[in-house]
C-alpha cells in the first residue's frame, strides 16, 4: 500500500482552498494510507484557517497537514519546490478550486497504481468534459486537438481532453489535466527550473507529463472524476496568457524533440486563436497572439536544448 502526498498551489482563494481540503477530509477506506496534505503558499492564508485546514486534516487516519509560504510566485515554481518537502510515493497534484466529491478517490486512485508496476502516473477528469461532433472535426482540423483523447495535438496542446468524459475504461495518455493528476516520487526527478516559466506556466503539466513518461506509463481513469470550480480568467492579463501560450508551447515542442510540421502546427493555431479574439474584438489577447507568432518565428531565440546543455542536473526530487 502506497502513501500519499496532496500539493495543493494556490494563491488567495480561501474559499475555493477550504471547499477542496473538506473534500479531501472527506475521504474513505483509507484506514492503512498515510495522506500527508501541503499547502504551497503564493498568498496570505491566515493563521486561524490553517489550523482549521490541520484540524479537518486530523480527521484522517493518517493525516498530516504541511505549510509552506512561497517568496516568488509562479505555479511551475510552486511545483517545483514542492518535491523535496513531500516524502511519499505517490505525489497528487490538485488545483486548490478542485472537489473531490467522491469519498472514494484516493482508494480508486492506489488501486490503479496497484494493476501494473510501470505505472508511473495516473489522470484524472474534470466533470463535464465534453464536445460535439462539430467541435471536435473544428479542433483537429485547426490542431488543438487530437482524434485519440490519449494524445496532444501536432502543435502539443491539450485539447483532446474534451474526450475524456466519453471514455469508459482506464486509457493510455501522453499528458493529464492539471487540476487531477499524480505521480509517483522518481518520476519527476527532471524537473528544471525553466526561465520562461517564472509567471504563466501556460501549458505546465503537460511539461511534467512529459517529464514523467521517461520513466514508466501514464494512464486516465475516467472513473476518478472531480468537480472543478474553475475560475474566470482575468480579461487584462489576456494578452500575456496569449503570448505565454506560443512561448511555452514551442518549447514543450523543443523538449518533445519535434519536427518541422509540428511547429508549423503551433504557427496554425496561433493564428486561428488570433483570428478567433479578433472577431470578437478581444484586440489584447490578439496582440498577445501576435507577439507569440513573432516569437516563434524569430530566428535569434535561444533554443531549448542550448539552454539546457549548459544547466547542471536536478535530482533534488
């Protein structure tokens, strides 16, 4: 029996946070689990919520709640310095706006793990994933999609994961959703400190997944579903979000080791997105879009593996 490790990021959500631990207090048949809960901090939690989030922890037969308060923000960075404070095997990253309205999550959740050693990770879906007929010939066709939910599309978004909710059975994937997915310890040894994830960690666990696939297989279990209360986004960081969204994904392209057709893919969708907010007049997120294509077109950036070369190991996980 694996014991778990919860990392839960946030950064001034109270409410959305308090929601998510009770759900994770909530939790059954876990008699022989230890679950040892870490807040990683971008925020100000004040002290007498924290000591209800320990005491809603302690209900658990094994629980055990961690603090710890960041300096700089950024979710990649959050990720990161989370890895050597947690000290179980398996390690389940939720979004601090997720529910686990299913008391027996974490019991389906080992017993997955349980089927096949090389399992390295195990996904999760978010309620209400669906899209039409239409929506999804649209997404291939302008590759943010793939026509198997298992893999990304040929620019590397994640769009095939509006599928998920027609699957019946456990699948093989090349990437989960952030908001639901775990991993075991060894899996994420490779985690690098990559410089143009210090804010918008656009497209993050799709870094991670791809991370952990060097060392076993990743699955979906449709049946470890969870409520997500996703919030809005903020309309005047739209046009940072768009240009992080290129940024970030030409170098999951990079770190894919892609071809030529692939970030001629990226350079499609970018300008169908743009397309896109410009007919709706969201001329913010355009700019941002445009700046992304320039970006990905500029022949002076600094490549991905030139970067990495010169970078000394990370195997503080």
């Amino acid at each position: 029996m694996s014991d778990v490790s919860i990392i839960i990021c946030t950064r001034n959500r109270i409410a959305d946070l308090t929601r998510c631990i009770r759900s994770i207090a909530a939790q059954q048949d876990i008699n022989y689990t230890a679950i040892e809960l870490l807040i990683v901090d971008d925020g100000d939690i004040p002290a007498h919520k924290l000591e209800e989030y320990r005491e809603m922890i302690s209900r658990l037969p094994n629980g055990e709640l961690k603090y710890y308060k960041k300096e700089q923000p950024g979710l990649w960075l959050s990720r990161h310095q989370a890895l050597p404070i947690v000290n179980n095997d398996i390690m389940l990253f939720l979004d601090d706006d997720a529910e686990l309205d299913d008391r027996l999550y974490i019991r389906r959740l080992l017993d997955v793990y349980g089927q096949d050693k090389e399992i390295v990770g195990v996904g999760g879906v978010a309620k209400g994933l669906s899209t039409s007929r239409a929506g999804k010939l649209l997404g291939v066709l302008t590759c943010q999609m793939s026509s198997s939910p298992g893999k990304l599309s040929p620019s590397s978004l994640a769009g095939s994961l509006m599928q998920w909710g027609e699957m019946k059975s456990v699948f093989p994937t090349e990437f989960f959703h952030g908001c639901n997915m775990s991993f075991r310890r060894y899996a994420l040894c490779d985690m690098q400190l990559y410089p143009w994830m210090t804010s918008y960690a656009i497209a993050e666990d799709l870094y991670i997944c791809h991370l952990a696939s060097r060392y076993g297989k990743l699955v979906i279990d449709p049946k470890l579903k969870i409520t997500h209360h996703e919030s809005p986004s903020s309309r005047d960081k739209a046009g940072k979000v768009a240009k992080a969204t290129a940024v970030n994904h030409y170098y999951l392209l990079q770190l894919r080791k892609a071809g030529l057709w692939n970030y001629i893919a990226l350079l499609w969708t970018l300008s169908y997105l743009m397309l896109k907010q410009a007919f709706k007049r969201n001329f913010n997120t355009v700019a941002g879009y445009a700046q992304g294509v320039l970006f990905v077109l500029n022949p002076r950036k600094q490549k991905y593996l030139e970067y990495t070369a010169s970078l000394p190991r990370d195997r503080g996980a």
